[in-house]
C-alpha cells in the first residue's frame, strides 16, 4: 500500500469510528483548543498497529514523510496514532531522530497528551540508545514554547523509573523549578515521583534546598511515591 493510500485508509477509519459525545468530552478534557475526531485510544491504537504492517516496510525517509502529513493535520488522534505506530521503532532512535521530533516539539506538539507521547516514548528511546543526547534538554528549558520546557522533563521519565542519568535529572528540574507554567511544574513534579523509588535519598537532598519555595505542585506530585515519613516532612514547612 502506497502512503498516500494508507493515509486516506487511516482517516476513513477514524471517521467511521468516531463518536460526537466522546469529542465533545475531549474538547472539554483540554484546557488548549484540540481538534479531536472522538476516537478512543484503544481504537487508534490498532490503527496504528496494523499501520505498521505497511510502514515497517518502506524506506526511512518514506516513512518519516508519511508520519508528518498525519501531524500536519493537527487532529489529536493521528498525532497520538504517529506516537504509538512510531514507538515500535523505538530501537532503531537515535541521533538523526531525536532533532526530528525535536522538530515535531516545536512545529506540531500543541497539547500535553502529544507532548507526553513524543517524550515519554520517543525521545526517551533516543536517550536510552543515546545517553550522550540527555545533555541537549538542558537548551529545552529555555525555551518560549511551553511543552518543549515540559518535554525537557518529562523526556527522562524513563531514565528516572531505571535509576539512570540521575545527575542530568536533577539539573534539568533544578533549571525547571522557577518556572512558572503549571503544565511544566506537573513534568517536574512527576519526573521527581518517578526517581523517587530508585533514588530516595538522593531526591530528598535536592528537595531539601528546594521545598520552603518550590511551587506546591511540584511537591504534591514528588510526594505522590514517598514514605508517609518522607512525604511529611515534604509537604510540611
């Protein structure tokens, strides 16, 4: 099957699948504007699995250029459908990968939903193949786009749950913790619950420094994986 013709097949079937009251619920779930067809994620998820029946077979560059068109209609679901078909992939990410959705972060990534799957899955498996690629995020904080700044965290979530890059973790929430977005407080937040559990002495020494001005956000959600010890002493200042 041609590109052209698995993109016509794939919003057929999202058509065909959608259900008006789920949208408006997704419409609603959002505090940004989407553009969603109403699909549930189990349903795109199979698309995306039978997607990669024919994807798994083309070139690289084929492939890369259908997974943009998908983006480039901004509908919520077939930004989700790149996510999931393009994390079967995963061992294959590396360098020339990682700035490609460092690409998708600043063109195309517009919610938290699409942010937190092009992080959590795709870029995590650029760092996971690529150690040396979890110093760019430091850049990411600075930027003006709110979930590039979130990605930067959350980005590491997977090196948090390994016990990995435990000293580019705690440099990244350190340059992320003034910041005054809530979206990117909660990436912060969960990126210290997730390093928590391998790391808990080494999270409460950084929170120690942190805790009597940190935004209370952060510290709920760091909390949320503690000892009722540890989390009482958070949380109490």
């Amino acid at each position: 099957m041609t590109a052209a013709a698995l993109l016509k097949s794939i919003r057929s079937e999202l058509k065909a699948a959608a259900d008006p009251e789920f949208e408006a619920g997704l419409r609603g779930f959002f505090k940004e504007p989407v553009k969603p067809y109403g699909v549930r994620t189990p349903q795109v998820r199979d698309l995306a699995r039978l997607a990669y029946a024919q994807v798994k077979q083309w070139p690289v560059a084929e492939r890369d250029r259908f997974v943009t068109e998908l983006w480039m209609s901004g509908r919520l679901e077939e930004g989700v459908l790149v996510c999931h078909l393009y994390r079967r992939f995963a061992k294959s990410c590396g360098e020339r990968e990682f700035r490609m959705f460092e690409q998708w972060m600043d063109r195309y990534v517009a919610n938290w939903s699409h942010c937190d799957g092009v992080s959590t899955w795709l870029i995590a498996a650029c760092i996971a193949n690529r150690r040396g690629l979890a110093e760019r995020l430091a850049r990411w904080t600075r930027s003006k786009n709110r979930w590039k700044r979130r990605s930067a965290a959350v980005s590491l979530i997977q090196e948090a749950k390994q016990g990995r890059n435990p000293a580019t973790i705690f440099a990244i929430c350190d340059l992320l913790l003034r910041d005054a977005d809530d979206m990117v407080q909660k990436g912060v937040g969960w990126l210290l619950k997730e390093t928590y559990p391998r790391r808990p002495r080494e999270v409460l020494d950084f929170l120690d420094g942190w805790r009597a001005r940190a935004p209370r956000l952060v510290l709920r959600l760091a909390a949320e994986k503690m000892t009722g010890n540890d989390r009482k002493w958070l949380l109490t200042r």
